[in-house]
C-alpha cells in the first residue's frame, strides 16, 4: 500500500487541511509526523493550512526550519489556497516546487 500513497494528492491534502481545521476549531492540537513533516517541499503547504507542529526525524530539522524562517504566514497562506484548487499531484508538486525555489533556491 505504501506504494500507493502520495502525499501531494488533492485527496490526500483535504484530508489533511480538513484536520487541520477540525483541532483548530474543537482547540485540539494537530500535528503531522513523519515523511511529509519533514519534506520542505511541503512545509508552505503545511504552514499555510494552519499547520504548528512538526514533527520530524533529526537531518530534516534544518532546512524545514530555514523555510519556516524565510516566508510569511500570509504567502503561505496564498500557497496553500493555490494547492487546494489543483486536481493532481503532479500540479500540486510542481507548484510546490517552484514555490520553495523562489524562497530557498537552492532547494530540489
């Protein structure tokens, strides 16, 4: 199954935001562990769905944190409006992509 999954499917990222919002609104704290916490590819993501805890392995800390440093909530909020409007993964990694790129360039 594993092979199966994609974190940057548009199902998969309602999902997602949709935790994000319930915990926000019942004052439950949410939080995301694992690959996807700790790809910068999805930390804007992440951040502007409402997203504040991260949690990741140790070598990942870095660069997720350099991202965190170098945006604004508010553009990662416009990300995360974006993303949840595409229909495939393909559209949402791409955008991704090239988002982190103009904040850290040498990032992928």
């Amino acid at each position: 199954m594993a092979g199966l999954f994609c974190p940057a499917h548009p199902a998969v990222l309602k999902l997602v935001r949709d935790t994000i919002r319930a915990g926000q609104r019942y004052s439950i704290s949410v939080s995301v562990c694992g690959e996807m916490a700790g790809d910068p590819l999805y930390t804007l993501l992440l951040l502007g769905l409402g997203l504040t805890t991260f949690s990741m392995n140790g070598p990942d800390i870095p660069e997720v944190k350099k991202i965190i440093r170098m945006t604004t909530f508010d553009h990662a909020k416009q990300v995360a409006r974006r993303v949840m409007s595409f229909d495939s993964e393909r559209q949402v990694m791409h955008f991704l992509r090239e988002e982190t790129r103009r904040i850290v360039p040498e990032a992928f």
